[in-house]
C-alpha cells in the first residue's frame, strides 16, 4: 500500500531582510519579501528520501498562508514533492500557534496520511511547538526534533539530540514527526523539477471546506495577545581597537574593568 | 494566594537553574507549586523550599524515561488538575516546550514560549519576548484559560526565599498515548566539566576563524580561564569542528550571559539570534567590516590567532 506524506511547509518574511510588525502587532507578511521556511526545506529533503526507500509513496506539501504561500508550495513541488495543499482565508490573519495546529490537523486528516514531516521551527515564530501540538490533536506519536529518520515496516525511527542525551525512537505509522537543520542538506530543484512543478496540482482550501469557524482562528480566535512589540534599542557603539601587538591585553584591561576578570 | 505551577528540570534530582529562576519569577504571580518528575524529589524538595516551594508535587515511573515526552504532559496535566493553578511556568528548552505546549492545548489555555520576563499583569501575567532576532521586544498576554508559559534560562536571577517544599505524591494515569514513542536507547552527553552553555555567566564561541578543531583548544582554554561556557557557530559545527550541542544561534543554543566573546565569527543573524541579548559582547575578528562589530561592547580588529593566546595568557596573569 502506498506511503502517505503530508510535509507541512511554512511561508515566513526572509529573516535576511528587514522584518516588522504590521499595525495590529501581528508579524508583517505584506511589505516584505516571503520564502519556504530554510528548516522546512529539511522536513521536505527528508520526505523525499523516506520516499525514495519506500515502494510507493506519496507527498503531499501542505501550507495555511496567504496568497504568496504558494511560492513556499511550488519551491517544494519543485523539490519533487507530488501535490500540494494551500489552506487560505481572509479569517485565518492573526491566527496563532493554537490555531495553525487545528487547521492544519483538519487539513491533514483532509488529505489522508501515514506520516506528517515537519521543519523544527519556523524562522520567525519560531516557537518550535506545532509538530507537538499536532500530535496531540491527530492523537498519534510525536517523534519530533530528528536529525535521522527513517521508516520501515509501518514504523517510523529516528535519532533525537537532546539537550542531556542522544536518544534513539521508535512510533508506529501514523505518526508526526520533525526533522533538524542536522537532518542533512536539503537539495536544490532542479530545472526539470522546476519546469515539472508547474504542472503539479495545488489544491486551494478554506476554513468551511475544512468544518472549521471563523472564531476559532484569526486574531480574535487567538488564545493569546501581544500587546506592544517595540524595537531594541541598537547597541550603543562600543569601543573597537586595532591589534598592533598589545590587543590581548587591552581586551583583559577592559574585562577587568568590567570586573569580569 | 493563587498557586503557580513550576516545571523541574533536574537530572536526578540535581536542579539545574533556570527552574530556579522560575521560581523567582513565579512568586511575583503567586505561590510557587513546583512539579517533580523522576527521581530525587527530597533531594530537589531542599533546594527547591529554599527558593520559594511551598509544595512540591512529585511523580515516579519508568514511563518517563521509556517514552517521549508525553508521559510528562499527563502528569503535568494531573498536577494541573490537583491545584488548578494561576499560571504553569516550565523552562524553555526543547522538550519544556513541548511538554507546555501539548499541556496548554489540553487545559485550553493559551500558550507563551521563551518568554525572557514576567510580570504581574491586571488582566494576568505580562510576558517579555525577544522575537526576530531579538531586534523586536514584544509583551504578550494569555487571553484565554490559564496561561502557559516557557521562560528562557538567565531570565532572572534565582532568590533565597524559604517555604516549607512539603513533598506530596501526585497520582498519575496514563492515557492511551503516553506509550506511543518508545525511547529504545539513550546516550548521555558526557560532561566537559565546563558550565552548561545556556546557563553560563561567561560563553567563549569561536567560529570558522578559528580554522578546525585541533584549534579550538585556544576557545576552551579562554573560556577555562574564565570560568565559561564554549559555543561555535554553525559553520565550526558544521565543518565538524565542535558538537552541535554547543552551537549558538537560531537553530542551536540560545544564550543570555553576561559576556559573550565571538572569536573568528563574522556575525550572521541566524548568530546574532541566540546571542543578541547578552549583557556585554566582545568580539575578535581580523575584518573590520565584520557584522558582528556592530553588536559589540568592546572589538578588537585582528588575528585571534594572536590576540586569544595573549588574553588567555593575561587573564590568568591577572588571577594570580
Ligand atoms: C536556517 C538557518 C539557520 C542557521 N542557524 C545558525 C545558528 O544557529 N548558528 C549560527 O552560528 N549560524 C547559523 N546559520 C548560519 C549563518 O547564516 C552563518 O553562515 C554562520 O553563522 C557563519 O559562521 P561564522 O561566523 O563562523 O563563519 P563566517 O561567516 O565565514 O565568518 C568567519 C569570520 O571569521 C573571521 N576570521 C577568519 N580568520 C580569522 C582569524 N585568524 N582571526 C580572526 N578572525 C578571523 C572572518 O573575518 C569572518 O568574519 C544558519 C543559517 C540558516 C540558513
Ligand atoms: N502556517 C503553517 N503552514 C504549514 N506548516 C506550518 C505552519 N506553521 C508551522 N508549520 C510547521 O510547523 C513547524 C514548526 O513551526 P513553529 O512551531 O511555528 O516553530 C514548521 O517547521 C512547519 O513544518
């Protein structure tokens, strides 16, 4: 039987550029430059391996994004992902943690699965926490934080770095799970690939389509509020010195002025 | 007086600090509740009374260490339900936050990650976050339920309080998907003797500059002469110079000291975003235009090659 994949891809403001936020303190998507989340290109890359071992699989790359999330979509189409989901409504803007994780959990179980891959992180959230969430709404194993994955025989293993211990796991199929940055280099499209994308469908979805109201996402669903966002302060200069022989030392004067030393 | 929930970090009942911290900032919303999982509880009960425990709610099963993640969140959930509590506090590390997280979603209420300070708020706890690279600082608040919040290490400092830390068995049930993600085998990280990175008053990071790994012992011996903390930045780890567990930035460690030292590192954001909010920076670097001198306290332009020998030499002059 055919390995189902879900891969749920980001589409994030370029943390290169100069990111903001937009009157209603939710991040601004309108004035800056989008991309496909770089931590989910390794949830992608990974996808592509696990279906590459496997005899029949199929991936299905899922975003809940504005207009320009498609790109996100096409980028991982072009990757060599099979078809893609693009949830989107007016409603959903502002729409926190609590909510990405019921929408995408509908859209999931919408598209049918065996496996969902997530990135760690989203590069401008970045709170980390979705793949856990949705775990727990799709009520199957989180085998989240992997930088090796593999699976075999309707199951799923990988190798998770914690913080006191290299663990390694193992969840039966259906399962959600979440790959690092130490997953390994995710591949570039290739011109065929690209040209190949462009034929792939997109299947566009709204909040109704999914059984989900209006309330419960957006900003007046969100189950949280920022209520100022202000700028750092920029450092103020510091003092910088050229090494002519002696810069060691004038860096110890300084820390030990400091009382670092 | 409301009680707030706090999640230990221990390793065997050795409580690392930032549940201290939080225990610090959880008695500016009320009367801390620490939730022990694991062994050790009358060992962590001491020190967790010296700074504010009233109680201390401690649970003990092979579940957690067999399985993921989810064995905590039923507990946590139980402790949840047997105090019903203001607020849960639980450190912002990757498993913490997964644990907050699956626990907020449950009890329905909403969810603050890496919060970097918390206050008492008129309408609940207000919550500091440092987000786009930390060159945004946001205050957010839970509008619904009982807010949830993961607090980044070196958030507070941790304070003498005494309370009584009476231990109170708590009683757990696990539900049908605490087994789901067996843990078949663990390998501890062996200990560098140096302080933990994302606790440490002093980090010493070196990167691509320091041009391979039989180099980095100048990093380790600055750090040691210090007292710190080694970090690197992707590119070190990347280049198999250094363990990732010791990289700094947006996908590694983040970090708060009070002296960060970046020796051969050019300043990237995805850098900056683990480091920007540490008290002094210090940097070494032999390009001037590097990013990294726009963050700094105090540079030095040239070789570290050089210069972090010579600092070395005289930090220890200087100690005697
Ligand atoms: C999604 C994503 C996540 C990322 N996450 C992280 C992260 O968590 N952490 C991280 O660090 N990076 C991260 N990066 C990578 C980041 O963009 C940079 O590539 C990386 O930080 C560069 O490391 P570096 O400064 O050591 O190397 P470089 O940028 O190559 O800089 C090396 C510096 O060393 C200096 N130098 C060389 N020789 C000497 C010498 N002898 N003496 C003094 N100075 C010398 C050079 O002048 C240069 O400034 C991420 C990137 C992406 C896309
Ligand atoms: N809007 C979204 N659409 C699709 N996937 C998402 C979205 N937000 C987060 N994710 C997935 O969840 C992971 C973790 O996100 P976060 O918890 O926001 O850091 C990302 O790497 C993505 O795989």
């Amino acid at each position: 039987m055919s390995l189902r994949i879900v891969v749920c891809v980001k589409y994030v403001p370029d943390a290169t550029g100069d990111r903001h936020f937009a009157e209603d303190l939710t991040v601004d998507r309108d004035d800056v430059d989008g991309l496909l989340s770089e931590l989910d290109e390794y949830a992608v890359e990974q996808a592509l391996q696990i279906a590459d071992e496997a005899d029949d699989a199929e991936i299905t790359v899922l975003t809940v994004g504005p207009e320009d999330a498609k790109d996100a979509l096409r980028k991982a189409l072009s990757m060599g992902a099979h078809k893609a989901v693009h949830v989107e409504d007016d409603d959903l803007h502002g729409t926190d943690v609590m909510g990405t994780s019921l929408v995408l959990a509908k859209a999931v179980e919408h598209v049918g699965y065996d496996l969902v891959v997530c990135g760690m992180a989203s590069t401008d959230g970045g709170m980390g926490v979705l793949p856990a969430l949705l775990a727990e709404r799709l009520g199957v194993p989180q085998v989240s934080l992997l930088s090796q994955v593999a699976v075999e025989d309707g199951k799923v293993t990988g190798r998770r770095d914690g913080d006191a211990a290299t663990e390694q796991l193992e969840a039966a199929l259906p399962a959600v799970v979440s790959v690092t940055d130490q997953s390994g280099e995710a591949r570039y499209p290739s011109f065929k690939g690209i040209m190949a994308a462009k034929k792939k469908p997109v299947e566009s979805l709204d909040l109704s389509d999914l059984g989900i109201e209006a309330d419960e996402v957006g900003l007046d669903g969100a189950w949280t509020k920022v209520d100022s966002a202000a700028e750092r302060p920029a450092r103020t200069a510091g003092t910088i010195v050229k090494d002519e022989g002696e810069g060691g030392k004038q860096l110890a004067e300084f820390l030990a002025g400091q009382k670092f030393v | 007086m409301a009680e707030v929930l706090v999640y230990v970090d221990h390793v065997d009942g050795a409580v690392r600090k930032p549940t201290l911290e939080l225990l610090t900032l959880a008695r500016r919303i009320g009367e801390p509740v620490a939730v022990h999982l694991g062994a050790g509880a009358d060992e962590a009960a001491k020190v967790l009374g010296e700074h504010g425990a009233v109680k201390v709610l401690t649970a003990d099963a092979a579940e957690f260490a067999d399985y993921l993640v989810v064995p905590k969140v039923d507990a946590l959930q139980a402790a949840y339900e047997a105090v019903n509590p203001a607020a849960v506090l639980v450190p912002s590390s990757a498993e913490g936050k997964e644990i907050a997280a699956r626990l907020a979603l449950r009890v329905g209420g909403g969810l603050i990650t890496d919060a970097v300070d918390l206050e008492a708020g008129d309408e609940g706890p207000v919550a500091t976050q440092s987000v786009f690279a930390a060159s945004y600082s946001t205050k957010s608040r839970v509008t619904k339920g009982t807010p949830v919040i993961t607090v980044k290490p070196n958030s507070a400092a941790p304070e003498a309080a005494p309370a009584a830390g009476t231990v109170e068995q708590l009683a757990v049930t696990f539900g049908a998907l605490a087994t789901g993600t067996k843990v078949v085998s663990r390998t501890p990280r062996e200990s560098t003797g140096r302080p933990e990175l994302t606790e440490a008053a002093i980090v010493v990071s070196g990167g691509r500059g320091v041009n391979g790994a039989e180099n980095f012992p100048l990093i380790e011996a600055l750090a040691d002469s210090l007292g710190g903390a080694v970090g690197a930045s992707r590119a070190a780890v990347d280049a198999g110079w250094y363990p990732h567990t010791n990289q700094v930035g947006q996908t590694g460690k983040s970090v708060s000291p009070q002296l960060y030292i970046a020796a051969g590192i050019s300043g990237a954001i995805q850098h900056r975003a683990g480091m920007q909010t540490s008290k002094t920076i210090v940097a070494i670097n032999k390009d001037e235009e590097a990013p990294i001198f726009e963050l700094v306290d105090y540079g030095v332009v040239g070789d570290l090659f050089e210069v972090v020998p010579q600092l070395t030499d005289e930090i220890k002059a200087r100690k005697g």
